[in-house]
C-alpha cells in the first residue's frame, strides 16, 4: 500500500463489540483496555487507527463518570495516540433507559440517559480529546412491540426523540438514529425515513448508516412491505444490488451524519441479550455481499458521484465478533486494511 494521498474522513475503531451481545448468557465483556490496545496496536504499511468510538456504560465507562473521571480516560485515549469519536447512549431499559414508546416514566429515563451522554460528550469535547462525533441513540423498543400500534408508536418515539434533541442542542450535541431490524419504528429504510421525518430536526437528528444493518433494509427483513430487492433476487445479479443501493441512500443519505463500514452475508445473527440483527462479518469473509469500498461510496458519495465530505470520520463495527476473533492482533490489521481503501477511494485531504 502506497502512502495515502487523503487524511479525511478519520478511520476510528468501535469498542461496544466488547460489550454488546457479550454477558452472562454468551462470552465474557472484553474489558474497555484491551480494546483500546488491540486498536492501537493494528498497523498496515505505517498506517493506523486514529481514533474510537465509545458505548457508555459499563464495564466500559459508567454513565455517571465525573469529570476527574473523563480527564482520565480522555488522557489514556490519547496516550495510546488515538481520539474518541462518535459515544453510545445506554438508552435502553437494561442499561437505566427506557423505551422511546413506552411510558412516560420510560420516556423520561429514555430523554435522562440522552442528556448523560451529551454531557460526556461535550466534555469530552472541551478537553480536546474529541474532535468529531454524534450522539448515537435508538427507539430501544422492538418491532414486535411497536407493531401492535404502528401509527401511535412512532408518534411517541418522534415526541420522545424531539425532547432527546433538545438535550443535544443544549449541549453542542448531535443526535444520530440508528437504523437496526431490531428497533422498532426503525427496523425499514422507509418507517427511518418517516420517522426522521416526523421529527423534522435535522440539525439534532440524523441517521447513522451501518452497512451490515442498511444490508438487510433491501431485503425486508421484519418489514417485507418494504423490501427493495425482489423475492427472485439472487446474489450474482450485482446490478439489480447497486440498484437497491442506488434507492436507498439516495433516500437516507440527506440525513445520514455517521458511518459505519461493515461485512454483512445477508443473515442475521443475535448473542446475549441482544435481538436477531445484521449479521457482521470479517472483511474477506468469502460469504460477505458487500463489496465494501464500492458499496461505501454510495454513503460516502452523492448521486452524481461527487465526495459529500460530510462524514468527518468513518468506523468499523464489528458487534457479535467472536472473542477469539476479536483477541488476534491479524483481525484488526484486516480491517484497518479495509478503512484504508475505502478512504483511498472517497477520501479527500485537509
């Protein structure tokens, strides 16, 4: 690999697969150190990671962490030469949250983890350890159970989201939507879009795109109305795919403000406590759908084809990795390989 001509976007690194789909019930968390060293240690031709994205809770980082607290992590992020990105809020009813369509004690413990988060973040970003970044959230609420009031659902996410980006305004913040099969009211390209819509606040909330998850939006996984590709689709019809993609970023990129590169072999996968979702896989996973640099240009590019340079950095998820996969140093170098071309191909220098 040549030295890259582009420095933008900023290839950052998740560290909630060492928590997410991990616990009692699955494998043991890997603790929030040793993700950052496996992270820090990855190298390709003189290149490396260059920052990380956080999920707030613990054993990661508790929720609650006072500010002596954050100067610390912010110094041991920043030892390991690396910067802290976009932040998970726990949102969620195990994690102290509620669901965004639930009650309204819910509701407010929903709205009270948001404003946590923001309050990190924006610390965080005065002690200049983060540079870039969103606020990441999601309905914590299931297909299943926003299916029994589809209309009436969505409208109390919308609310419950619209209180969420005031928090974020008041605090500098950004609030990014992601877009799962397992949250419903989000669980299709299109109920994302509507309900982006309906919150009509597109300087608080956007969309975070994963390219694992927007994978199986085309395939109408838990919303078959809204699948994109037909049902005769087969997986050597590469043009029918880019069209699929054509109309679905063409549809959420407007709104899209943070970017997850990804591996998908359209099937879904759930470990631990978490929901059947799109299933990540290794970069050269020989079962993966994705071309991944081309298939990220079309999040990373507009219709024309033109650069948006609207994602100031982009991140690998790699949620329900194994761990023995996630502990070999050779796992990460891959996927920093992976970053890199797909900054060599739509990536620009400031």
């Amino acid at each position: 690999m040549t030295a890259p001509d582009h420095n933008f976007p900023r290839i950052h690194n998740a560290m909630w697969p060492g928590l997410v789909g991990k616990g009692p019930d699955s494998e043991p968390p890997i603790d929030l150190d040793a993700m950052l060293r496996l992270t820090a240690a990855a190298e390709v031709d003189g290149a490396r990671f260059e920052g990380v994205d956080l999920f707030l809770f613990e054993p990661h980082i508790n929720i609650d962490i006072d500010d002596g607290g954050l100067a610390r992590l912010a110094d041991r992020v920043r030892g390991l030469g690396l910067l802290i990105g976009s932040v998970v809020a726990p949102v969620w009813p195990p994690t102290g949250g509620g669901s965004a369509m639930g009650s309204p004690d819910e509701r407010r413990r929903f709205v009270e983890q948001v404003r946590k988060a923001c309050r990190i973040a924006r610390k965080l970003r005065e002690l200049g350890a983060r540079p870039h970044g969103i606020v990441r959230i999601d309905s914590a609420a299931s297909p299943a159970e926003w299916a029994k009031d589809p209309e009436g659902n969505t409208r109390l996410i919308a609310q419950t989201f619209r209180e969420s980006c005031e928090v974020a305004e008041a605090h500098g913040e950004r609030l990014a939507a992601e877009g799962e099969i397992c949250w419903g009211g989000m669980h299709s390209w299109r109920h994302m879009l509507q309900l982006l819509e309906l919150v009509d606040r597109p300087r608080a909330l956007g969309f975070q795109a994963d390219m694992a998850h927007t994978l199986l939006f085309t395939l109408g996984y838990n919303a078959p109305g809204d699948r994109i590709l037909p049902k005769d689709f087969e997986w050597h019809q590469t043009d029918r795919f880019q069209t699929a993609l054509r109309r679905l970023t063409a549809a959420l990129r407007p709104w899209t403000i943070d970017f997850h590169v990804a591996q998908n072999d359209a099937t879904v996968k759930g470990s631990g406590s978490h929901d059947k979702t799109g299933h990540h896989c290794l970069p050269g996973d020989p079962h993966g759908k994705l071309d991944i640099v081309r298939d990220a240009g079309y999040w990373l590019r507009d219709d024309r084809g033109q650069l948006t340079q609207s994602i100031r950095h982009i991140c690998w998820d790699g949620c329900m990795f194994p761990n023995a996969v996630m502990m070999q140093p050779a796992t990460w170098n891959d996927i920093l390989a992976a970053m890199l071309a797909v900054r060599d191909a739509h990536g620009w220098r400031e």
